[in-house]
C-alpha cells in the first residue's frame, strides 16, 4: 500500500471502486447510446399502425441515468434522457427500449414520455443492469 493511500478494503477503498465502477458503467452505457445521435425518424408505421413523425431529421442525444443497487449489488440503468430533439415534435410521444446481447430487446427496459421542449426524461419500468446494455430503440409517435 502505497504511503497516504486507502487499503482496498477499507470504506474509502471500496467508495473508490464505487466511483470507478460508477464511471465505467457511464462511460460504457453512453458509447452505446451514443450511436443513437445518428438515428434519423422518417415517415413510416408501426405494427400498431401508429404513424412514424418525420419531424426529427437530424438525430437526437441519449443520456443515462445509472444509480448503485445495494439489494441487487449493480448498477443500473433507471432512466433515459432523450434530447436535441426538434422544437416540431413537442407534444409527440417518444419510446425507448433499451437492447442487449445481439440487439435483443431487455424485458422491463423501456418506457415513453411526452416530449416536452426538445427532450424527454422516461423512467425505466425495470431498471436493467448496466452491464446488461449494448444499445437503445427510440421511436418518436404523433
């Protein structure tokens, strides 16, 4: 141990491995929301036959909100923050599901919200672990 160091089992130990793994888990969950700032919403429908706006031509901006889970012992994902979203989808409906292994969707990681302004904060049904998350699905619905 170096001289003025924390022991890495000590408290200060641990809230450092805390904190860098809190870091981790940011710095990975946003390189691959990342990819979401190229998505581009075109006119199109749903399965439900909802239509698909084509106000947003130019991408939007994901960020994540990951909190420590003491019963579960993990970081997880609770909510997603849409932004950059053009003024001309207010009011609209944005969803977001958030994918795993192979792009396959995390049973309980999605959400909606009304977009307000030009962004969006959704709650995750069942916050995943962050570990869990590759990428992110949004969709914007009139």
């Amino acid at each position: 141990m170096k001289e003025g160091g924390a022991a890495p089992w000590s408290p200060r130990g641990a809230m450092n491995r805390r904190l860098l793994m809190a870091t981790l888990a940011t710095t990975v969950f946003a390189s691959a929301l990342g990819l979401a700032a190229a998505i581009a919403m075109t006119t199109g429908s749903l399965g439900t036959g909802a239509a698909v706006t084509s106000c947003n031509a130019d991408g939007v901006t994901v960020a994540s909100t990951v909190t420590w889970d003491d019963v579960d012992k993990r970081f997880e994902v609770t909510a997603v923050t849409v932004s950059g979203i053009a003024g001309a989808c207010e009011g609209d409906t944005v969803s977001v599901q958030l994918t795993g292994s192979g792009g396959g969707a995390i049973a309980g990681a999605s959400g909606s919200a009304t977009i307000s302004g030009t962004s969006a904060h959704i709650a995750l049904a069942t916050p995943p672990a962050a570990s869990a998350v590759e990428g992110v699905e949004i969709v914007i619905v009139k």
